[in-house]
C-alpha cells in the first residue's frame, strides 16, 4: 500500500478467514483484525504469495518470547484458522483468555449469560467483547472515557451523513481526516479525554466545513459533483 491511512490486509486473505469461520459457525468477530493477525503470521512463518502456514507454525509460536499470554492466545488461534483451511476442516472457538487493563491488572470477561458481556476491572475500567469469540471490542477505559466514546459514535454518525455514506464506510473518510491507519481507526481505542475532545473537535471542524460547503453550492447554483470532490479532497 502506498500510505499507511489507506492500509488494508489483502482481500484474499479477509476473505479465507471470513470464509472458514463461516463454515465453522464462528459469527460476530472483527474479520479484519484477524486478517491483520493473519498477515503478520504468514509473513513471519508461511508464504505470502499462497497464504499458507506451515504446521510447525504452532509449536514456534509457543516458543516465542516477548508475547502477552493473550497475544498468544489469539495468534495460535488464528494460525489454526489458517491451517484449518489448509486441510479443509472445522475450526474450534477461540479460548478463554484474560487481558491486561491499563492500570496493569489482569482481568477476566464476565459470563456469557450476561446481559452486556464485557472485561471490568476493579478499577472501574471495562471494556465489551465481540460474542463470537469473546474479543475485547478495544481497550478498557473509564466510565467518563466511555460516555465520550459514545458522544464520538454521535458526531462520527453526523459526519456520515454529510459524507453520504454508511457508518462502515464512514471510517475510511475518517482514518483519512485523522490521518490513523484504517485499522486502528476505532473509538474502542480512545482511551482519555483529551484525546476523545481532540477527535470529536476535528470532526466538528469538518461538519462546519461541509456544511458552509454545501450552502455555498446550493446559493451559488453550483453542481453537485463538487461537494464530492470536497469530500474526496
């Protein structure tokens, strides 16, 4: 890829993995991370050009040092994917695994059973999980840290709107107005104040500028195609 803003894992590689957790009824999972995962392995083991890893690849990822046991957790279990696919069998759930907050605890997720699913921490940081395979929907964050959040998912959907386009793809224009990767372009990762008033201003900024934008064009008579050019711009 020829920026970081617009990096994204190869298609083929989101598409096996999104292909063999179907067929292994692994549902509500962030594909795209474990494509990220996915590359990393394959670059450091396996083949890139066939997207292929090799068996072994499990026993040296166990002997690996500098790994977090979740990091762990989770590489090993996206390299079975992969292997998985390779012989064309049924792929297992990923483990239980704790994470480590940012106050330096471990910590578990709640039950299942529960109502909202989530990693809390008894300094009162939390974070959700994705239920297909319990993955932390980020990082925990305090209880204010989380309001914000919420204010962000207001203004980004705002912006959306402005964009024309659906909250998915309205990550992309936003990576691109925040100048992040798109793959580490989520509010799940904010995990301050400042940083959430910081991002909530700049997409502010932009709601004022399209929207002077677009009362400019429709007072001036102009096409509507240049609206689109501001955007893309």
């Amino acid at each position: 890829m020829s920026t970081m803003e617009n990096y994204m894992p190869p298609k083929e590689l989101i598409s096996l993995l999104a292909n063999q957790c179907g067929r292994s009824g692994i549902r509500s999972v962030d594909i795209l991370q474990y494509a990220v995962t996915a590359e990393w392995l394959i670059n450091r083991y396996g083949n890139i050009n066939e997207l292929t890893l090799p068996e072994d690849c499990i026993e040296w990822l166990e002997l690996e040092t500098g790994f977090r046991d979740e990091q762990r957790v989770k590489a090993v279990y996206i390299a079975n994917l992969i292997l998985d696919h390779q012989a064309k069998r049924f792929s297992k759930a990923c483990p239980n695994f704790q994470i480590t907050c940012l106050c330096g605890n471990l910590i578990g997720r709640t039950d299942d059973s529960h109502r909202y699913p989530m990693y809390r921490c008894s300094c009162g940081a939390a974070v959700g999980i994705h239920r297909g395979d319990g993955w932390p929907l980020g990082l925990p964050a305090s209880k204010p840290v989380r309001e914000y959040r919420k204010v962000l998912h207001n203004t980004h959907e705002q912006l959306c709107v402005l964009w024309g386009v659906n909250s998915k793809s309205g990550y992309k224009h936003l990576a691109k107005l925040l100048g992040v990767p798109l793959n580490g372009c989520h509010f799940s990762l904010v995990v301050s104040e400042e940083r959430a008033l910081e991002i909530n201003a700049i997409m502010e900024q932009e709601i004022f500028r399209l929207k002077a934008l677009r009362k400019s064009i429709n007072t001036n008579d102009h096409h509507p195609h240049q609206l689109d050019m501001a955007i893309a711009h």
